[in-house]
C-alpha cells in the first residue's frame, strides 16, 4: 500500500470511530432526556398531590359552610328577604370551592342511585332505587375526576317490599 492509502483508510477508520462515538453520545443524551422529562413529570404529579391534601381541610370548612349557608336558605324559603343573599353566599363559597378544582356533582331527584356519587342518608317510600331528594351536594376532582365528597341523598325504597 502507498503512504497515501494509508493516511485515507486511517481517516476512514477514524471517522468511522468518530461517527460511532457520536451516535453513542447522542443516544447517551436522549437517553437523559428521557429521564430529566420523566423526573419532572413525577415531581409534578407530587407537586399535585401535595397541594390537593394541602387543600383538603380547607375544602372540608368550605364544605361545611356551604351545607350551612343552603340548608338555612331553604329553611326560610318563601318571602324572607335574606334568602337571596344566603343562596348567594352559597354560590360564592361554590366558586371559591370550583378554584381549588372541587365541582358539584349533577345529583337531582329521580337520578339512580350510585354509591359511589351517592351517600344515603335515610330511604323513604317512592320508586325503588332512585334519589328522592338531596340533602347535600357532592363534589369532585375535576382534573382527576375523583369523587372528593358524595351527594347526601333520601333513596327511595318500595314501599311493598316492607310488607313482605
């Protein structure tokens, strides 16, 4: 071989050495992408598991207070002039519940009952298996859509079944 053959297949066997150690750096760095992206989306998932048990007893007061402020307003439904600010303030504290991601749950009488949107809270003649009246509403996660609270619901029992 002429020295100059040589000096080209030594600049071919080299690049090929480089050409293959860069592909092996490039998948070494996809590779740690892979695991940076990964990792970020745990601590994310975390950071959001975190902040909905941060809010949980904040949710729980909200909670309280929007039964409260509800059941008051329908106990002095008809002509008293405060029952439109008491169903105001409920809406409110609703909203103040929607900005923590906690929704109300679409229960109205005649719905199904679920048990896992619904807590029976007593059961009354009417159509078997279906809510009556509810009592207090439900809420849930909307991003997760996870159940945070169940609907209190009057459940309807057949009244010839008690006879039986």
């Amino acid at each position: 071989m002429l020295p100059e053959q040589d000096e080209e297949v030594d600049l071919e066997n080299g690049l090929a050495r480089l050409t293959e150690q860069v592909s092996r750096e490039h998948e070494r760095a996809a590779h740690r992408e892979q695991i940076i992206d990964r990792l970020h989306a745990e601590n994310q998932d975390l950071r959001r598991g975190l902040l909905q048990e941060a809010l949980t007893p904040v949710r729980s007061g909200l909670y309280r207070l929007y039964d409260s402020v509800t059941r008051e307003a329908t106990r002095r439904e008809g002509a008293d002039p405060v029952v439109p600010l008491l169903e105001a303030i409920a809406e409110e504290v609703a909203e103040v519940l929607a900005r923590t991601g906690a929704e109300r749950l679409e229960v109205s009488p005649g719905d199904p009952y679920d048990p896992a949107l619904h807590r029976p809270l007593r059961t009354e003649p009417g159509e078997d298996g279906l809510v009556i009246a509810v009592i207090s509403d439900g809420f849930r996660l909307a991003e997760q859509d996870r159940v945070l609270r169940k609907a209190g619901v009057v459940i309807g029992r057949n009244v010839n079944e008690e006879n039986d």
